[in-house]
C-alpha cells in the first residue's frame, strides 16, 4: 500500500465533475433509455444508499464502455451508480474504468487535450476502490478486480512498472489470476519483449493450474455449444432446426475463463450478454394489414387495395436499409481489391479509392466518361487467380494431413483478405497483449458466420420456393383466364356485328355479356387468389418468426468483435441480407394479392336504369313489329289464299319457298309445294310461238290458266304480226265466273319506204275493251347510207353520220271501252 488513499469527499467531488460532463454528452440513442434507468438525481452527498440497484447496473457500466461504443453513457452511469454505492468495490472500480475509458474512446479534441487530468482523476477513484478492498492495509480477493484495472490504467498512462508491480500483487493474491496474466502479456509487449509475450502465454495455455484449465475450458464450451450435424441442409425443415439450434448457441466470453474461478460474476456476464443481443437495427414488418384478407370479394376489394398501399411504404423503408447495404458493400470490395494488392487506377484514383469515391460522391460521376482499362482487367484476373492458387494450396495442405498452426494460420489468413470475419480467425492470440480478447472474438466470429450463413441460406431457400410456386399459380391462372377471355371478345365481336346498326340493342347486349361474363371471370380467379395468398402469407409468417431470433442470436457474437470496421460490415452485411430477404418476400406477397381482381358488374361502365329503359323501349318496339309482322303475314296469307301470291314477302320465303320442289327442262318448267303448282310451257319456231301457264291453289281450290298464240306475217314491203289469247280463274267447283275470263286479240302491220315509215295495230279484249294505236316517222339515215354505198363504197364505214329520227304522229284511240 505505497500511495495514500483518497478520501470519500475527493471521490464524491470527483464522481460529481464527471456527471455534469459526461451527462450533456450522452450518445442520442441512449438518452431515453439513461433516464429511464437513472431515474433519480445523483447529488455526491454520500447520503444516499441503494446497494440492490446499484447491483443491477454495475455490469451495465462495463457493457457499455467495452462493447456499446457509449462511452460518455457509460460515464454517466458509472458516477450516477457510485452516487448510491460509494462503499461498494465494484461501483468504485467500475466509475474508475469508465472515467478512463471516457478518455480514451472519446472523439472529443477538447476531452483529448485533458488527458493527463482524466487518468489523474480516474487513478484517484481506482486508490480508492482499492482501498476499501483491503483489510487493515493488506490486500484481499476483493482487491484482485481494482488492483488489475489499476495496473491496466497505468500501462496507458506509461507507467510500466508500477502497472507490473499491480499485476504481480494479484497474482500473489491468486495464482495465475487471468486478467492479471494477460495484463503481464500487456506490460511485456509494452516494454518490447514479444518474446516473453508468446512464450508467457503458450506456459499460460499448457500449465495444469487454473489457468491453463480455463484455457482448455473455454475450447471445451465452444465445441459443446456446436449443435452436431448429420443430416443435409438441404431443405426448410431441416435449415429451420439447425437454426433453432443455432439460436441456443451463447456468445463467448470471460464468463467461459472466470467459469471455474468466479462462478457468480460469470453468471452476471451470462446474463447481460443475453440481454445485449436481444435488440434489433431492422424492424421486422408486420404484414396482418394484408394477410388478415383470405379471400377476395367485390366488398373486401378495395380494402385490400388501400393496404397494398400500406404496404408500399413498408418497403419503401426497406429500401433504405438495402441502399445502405449496396454502398457497405461496394466499400467492402474495395477492401478486398486493396487486400489483393490490387494498383491499376482509373480517372486518377487506385481502384479501391475510385469505388469508395464513386459511393461518397455519386453526382460527381453522373456524366463522367469511364473509359474501359485492360491492363486493369489484366491485373483484377491475375491478382485474383493468385489468391485462388494460394488458397487452394493451403486448403489442399490441411485436406493432406497437415494441420500445422503454421498452415492453417496461411489458410485463415488467405481467405481473411477476402472475408474480414474470417481473418480473425488468422490472428495468432499471444501476438497481442490481451491473448484472451483474441481467443474470445476467434470463437464469436466463428458462430456469427455460421448464424449469418444459416438465416442467409434459409431466407434465400424460402423465398425461391414461394417464387416458384407463385409462378406455377400465376401460369396456370393466366391459361384458364385467357379461356374466358378470348370466349368474351369472341362473343363481343359477334355483338357489335350483329347489332351495329341498333345502338339500343348494342347496349343491352353488351351490358348482357358483362352479366354473363363477369362471374365466370370472377369464379376463375378466387381458388387461384386463395392459392396464391396462403402460399406467400404462410412463407413470410415462417421469416417472421426466423428472422429476429436469429438476427438476437447473431447479435451476442457480433457485440464481441472488438474491431469497430469488422463489427460495422458484419452487421451491415447482417442487415442487408435480412431487407433484401424481407423486400423480396413481400414483393412476392404484395403480387399475390394485386396479381388480378374481381370484375365488379356495378362497375362495368353500364347505367342500370338506362338499361332497363332501353330494354323496355326495345321490348315495346319489337311488340309492335311483330304486331306489323303479324298482321302482315296474315294479308299476305289471305292474299295467297285468294290465289294472289307475293312472292316477295317474307311469309312466302319463310313458310312456302323453302318446302318447293322444281323442276325446270327446255320447254317446260314445273313448281310444286304444300299451297300451290307452277306450269309453264313454251314453244317457239320461226313462225310463232306458243305459251301455256298455270296456277293452281291447293288451298282455295282454284285454278289459274293463261294461253297465248303469236304468228308472224312477211308480204314484201309489209311486216305483220298476229295474236290471240285468254285466261280464266276456275274454282274448286269447276265453274268460271265471267268476270275472271279474258279473251285477247291482236294485229299488227308495219311498212317503210325511203326516209317514211308507218305502223298500226289493233287489240280486242274481253275484259279491256279495243284499241287502235299509230305511228308515222320520217328519218334520212336510210338515204344517207345509200348516198355513202354509192361514192365510196367500202369506206363508208369511215363517214359516220346519224340523223335524228322525227316523229310525225304517234296516237292510241279507243273504239271500246268495257267498262
């Protein structure tokens, strides 16, 4: 007990100037959760005690200085905790270490520039922690903890052999103490003697003392943390317990070494660290918006399209975490190029500078003309084909028997140029003055690895079965859809043609095909909706619940890595494939549910009232035209029946012309049905004609018969003609009515001599009475002819002339009239 020891009003003064600073700097992610744990006002009286609380924060003041990056919290604590625990060691000797660390962790130039008085001040409280752990002046088991961070404080402040002198007194307390041990390796390293570093550690890893049992304890837990694995990885289930294993899987660390020498404050260790990883950065959204729809209505539609949009913004914040992650990881591969030693340059700048470049400035590089450099591919391939050959010549040295730490260092060291988790596993421990902090990240990186791979692997497993089973959905729904639909624009087509001169009937008849149509569109859909809904529903319900117990668990490994740069990629990397599993999964559920839709028919662009509007009107319209048809089809009936047949109208090519038989030979023609027969004969020679026809009524019984006579007259200059015929109607009885009988007689005669020419006839009727008609021209087309024969003979064709012919006189008379 060289020094004198502090006394409690210097502590308290002390705890109380480090409270007011480190408080107004406390790091913002902290700040809430500082006031609600500290949740009185310290005042440095010391008349306050709280030794049950203090005890639940004391381990806290250390988590946050080591591992949190809060240093300036981890102050505040520490002076709030000492505030109601001044009697106690450990509140004393943690306020010690976290005034020290308060220095040296800060990025504070004015905090920097007060060094000395910070490790003055943090010496001061470890006296005192040191002090009150002493009994009448001689150190006990309660000094071990001050006493090392005392030594520990002065190798910082360079005073190395009253840093040696703590250590040693430790170790006098109790052998082969660790902490002490390993701030021994500190002291050698800090007075240049490597040598006594390496082989005070491999003494330390082999000696049969409690030392070297923790030493070979800490190996042991490891390898019984591992879950042992027999079966292939190959499938969900098989992925989902490994990682329930995995998940069990504590962190390492001091509590595996003070195990067999502390067992109380190895548990407390235990228990923190658990507490440490069950925080996450990414919150894992919460899809009940869209997933609580099962099935699909015209109702339920437009809610499940409202939480889509929902759901938009949820990935929206996604994006930001994957944008991060595609810049991390550009820097990190920049970090291997640079590992490989790769020099090629581009605009300038070295090719890992450039890709760091382009990330921290992208504008600048917006228009920038990046011309393609071959003696750069040239040496990317080279570079990279040499840390192959290298790797896999280490790799196949260990495959033949050769685990030398040599070649297995070689082989960690290899693939760490590429992988910084794994170039922790490349340091030798005893090359670092806390052996221990080397061995407890080498088996944390370790099991971080395998929980990133074991969540990567599953995610990536999870999501490429739903997108193949969203395809085979999605396919198979398209084909039976593309059924429907082409039926539909057939049915269409056919609409619009028939009824593209009546715009009233187009309407209906399309807003029928929209009610006809519609449901099997809708009946089509459904199954495949539900099909395509539960599978990406129940895929993200399984990341759900993955996800954050393995993110907690990877977490207890990752809080180890001392390396700020390691720890920083890791959980980015951690991170990044979580949002993009998370992207990629609700993407896939966000499709099943907007992949199609319901076609509402109150939607279908069709006015109801006005349909039944236009429909009534049609219906009122086409009552009257068939009332017209009707009333038509029965005059043309009667008609027919009173032997006068229309054979225009639609009764006759509906009900009668359909049904005939015909028969049509040179001289004879013949038409027969169920209502009436057709005969007509006709005969002709080169002195007349002959025509018969007749007309017989099936229903009414009577007969129609027609005959003409013709006779041609030639006597030299005169032309003649001469006629004679009848017709009669007969009944069924066999009687003619006079006024049905008709008898016809004709003559005519026609003569032409020079440029005159005369006609007349006469025509006799029973029923139309006689008439004398007449006609006299006078036309010069006949001389002119002459005139051309005559002077020039066979040209007169070339001489075209053509006089008018001129009507004299032109008359009909009436001899007699029958009526």
């Amino acid at each position: 007990m060289e020094q004198k020891p502090p006394s409690l009003e210097n502590v308290l003064a002390v705890a109380k100037k480090y409270y007011s600073w480190s408080f107004q700097i406390i790091e913002p992610a902290i700040q809430s959760e500082f006031a609600r744990v500290i949740n009185w006002d310290p005042r440095f009286d010391g008349k306050r005690k709280d030794d049950k609380t203090a005890a639940k924060l004391s381990y806290d003041v250390m988590i946050l200085g080591a591992h949190g990056g809060a240093s300036n919290a981890a102050a505040a604590v520490a002076c709030a905790v000492f505030d109601i625990a001044y009697d106690d060691v450990c509140a004393s000797q943690n306020l010690g270490c976290a005034i020290a660390a308060f220095c040296d962790n800060s990025k504070n130039a004015e905090i920097k520039e007060k060094e000395k008085e910070i490790y003055a001040d943090a010496e001061t409280i470890l006296l005192y922690a040191v002090n009150i752990s002493s009994d009448n002046g001689k150190y006990t088991n309660k000094s071990l903890e001050p006493l090392t961070a005392l030594g520990n404080l002065y190798l910082d402040m360079l005073r190395n052999e009253e840093a040696k002198n703590k250590f040693e007194s430790v170790l006098s307390i109790r052998d082969c103490y660790p902490p002490a041990m390993t701030g021994l390796m500190a002291y050698y390293r800090a007075i240049n003697r490597p040598q006594m570093i390496r082989g005070f550690g491999m003494a330390v890893k082999n000696k049969p003392t409690v030392i070297g049992r923790a030493f070979n304890e800490i190996i042991k837990n490891n390898e019984d943390k591992v879950p042992s694995r027999k079966e292939s990885l190959g499938t969900e289930e098989a992925l989902e317990k490994n990682m329930e294993e995995l998940s069990n899987v504590e962190a390492t660390t001091y509590a595996d070494v003070f195990g067999n020498i502390d067992p109380e404050n190895a548990q407390r260790i235990r228990k923190n660290t658990k507490e440490i990883g069950d925080r996450m950065r990414i919150r894992i959204p919460n899809m009940t918006v869209l997933t609580q729809f099962t099935k699909i209505d015209e109702e339920n539609q437009i809610s499940i399209g409202c939480a889509i949009r929902a759901v938009g913004d949820e990935l929206v914040n996604l994006t930001k975490y994957t944008l991060r992650y595609a810049k991390e990881s550009v820097n990190t591969q920049a970090d291997v190029f640079e590992n490989l030693g790769v020099e090629g340059r581009i605009m300038g700048l070295t090719l890992p500078d450039f890709m760091r470049d382009v990330v921290k400035n992208p504008k600048k590089y917006e228009n920038a003309d990046i011309a393609f450099n071959p003696g750069l591919a040239g040496e990317m391939q080279n570079k990279m084909m040499a840390y192959a050959n290298d790797m896999i010549a280490n790799i196949e040295k260990i495959m033949g028997g050769d685990t030398s730490t040599e070649t297995v260092a070689k082989a960690f060291k290899s693939v760490g140029k590429v992988d910084p988790l794994i170039a922790v596993q490349s340091l030798d421990p005893y090359d670092y003055a806390n052996a221990w902090d080397v061995i407890i990240q080498q088996f944390n990186a370790k099991r971080l690895s395998e929980k990133i791979n074991a969540i990567g692997s599953y995610i990536t497993m999870v999501n490429g079965r739903t997108t193949n089973g969203y395809v085979d959905i999605l396919e198979t729904f398209t084909r039976e859809y593309r059924k429907i639909t082409t039926a539909y624009i057939k049915e269409e087509e056919r609409i619009v043609d028939v009824y593209r001169d009546d715009p009233d009937k187009l309407k209906v008849a399309m807003h029928k095909l929209h009610v006809n149509y519609y449901p099997q569109f809708n009946n089509c859909y459904r199954p495949y909706f539900g099909q395509a809904t539960q599978l990406t529903s129940m895929a993200y319900k399984k990341l759900e619940r993955y996800i954050p117990m393995m993110y907690q668990a990877a977490m207890k490994h990752l809080v180890y890595i001392s390396d700020e740069k390691v720890r920083h990629d890791q959980e980015n990397k951690l991170v990044g494939i979580i949002a993009q599993g998370l992207q990629a999964a609700i993407q896939l559920l966000v499709g099943s549910y907007g992949f199609g839709g319901l076609k509402d028919i109150r939607l279908c662009g069709c006015d109801p009232e006005e349909m039944e509007r236009l429909e009534a009107s049609i219906a009122e319209r086409e009552k009257k035209i068939g009332e017209d048809m009707i009333m038509k089809q029965k005059a043309h009936m009667n008609a027919f029946k009173n032997g006068d047949i229309d054979e225009n109208s639609s009764w006759y090519k509906n009900y009668v012309k359909k049904y005939e038989y015909s028969l049509d030979l040179i001289f004879i023609k013949y038409r027969t049905n169920d209502h009436f027969t057709v005969t007509d004969k006709n005969f002709w020679s080169p002195f007349g004609s002959f025509s018969h026809s007749s007309f017989e009524n099936h229903i009414s019984g009577q007969r129609k018969v027609s005959c003409d006579i013709s006779v041609g007259l030639d006597a030299g200059a005169v032309s003649g003609e001469a006629k004679f015929g009848f017709s009669y109607v007969r009944d069924k009885n066999g009687r003619i009515h006079p006024d049905d009988l008709d008898v016809r007689a004709g003559l005519g005669a026609s003569a032409g001599k020079g440029p005159v020419s005369v006609s007349a006839g006469i025509e006799a009727s029973l029923q139309r009475g006689t008439k004398l008609q007449g006609k006299l021209e006078l036309s010069g087309n006949e001389y002119i002819d002459r005139m051309k024969e005559r002077y020039f003979g066979e040209h007169r064709g070339w001489i075209r002339t053509e006089i008018p012919t001129l009507e004299l006189w032109s008359g009909e008379y009436v001899i007699s009239d029958k009526n």
